[in-house]
C-alpha cells in the first residue's frame, strides 16, 4: 500500500471568524483505520468563538493516510 502524508502551518498576528463551521476530516476505504490527522495550535481554542480575535497564533496541521 502507498501513503499519503500532508503537514501545513498558517501564522498569523491576527485571526477572527465569522461564522463557525464544522471541521472535520473524514477518511474513506480500506485504509480508514490506518490513517489519521491531527493539529497543534498556539493561541487558538480547539473551538473558536465567532467574531472574537486571537492573537500571535500559529496552527499546524498534520494528515498521513493509506492509498488504497
């Protein structure tokens, strides 16, 4: 089987939401239960509030799956 892995980091002085949605990563298929993600943030609640600014924040993100 191949794997797919993805990491991403977004920083920002400032970050405010409007209105909040879900987020959610969802894997599919055979290789489901072998995958997985997840986040590391600094200054940002797992659930942000809207219209409410954080500031100095930094999140990364990390998602590694199976193909196939």
């Amino acid at each position: 089987m191949s794997w797919v892995s993805f990491h991403s980091t977004v920083a920002a002085e400032e970050m405010a939401f409007g209105e909040v949605e879900g987020d959610e990563i969802v894997f599919r298929g055979d290789g489901a239960e072998r995958s997985w993600s997840g986040t590391r943030r600094r200054n940002l609640p797992a659930a942000v509030t809207p219209h409410t600014t954080h500031h100095d924040v930094r999140i990364d993100l990390a998602v590694e799956g199976e193909l196939g």
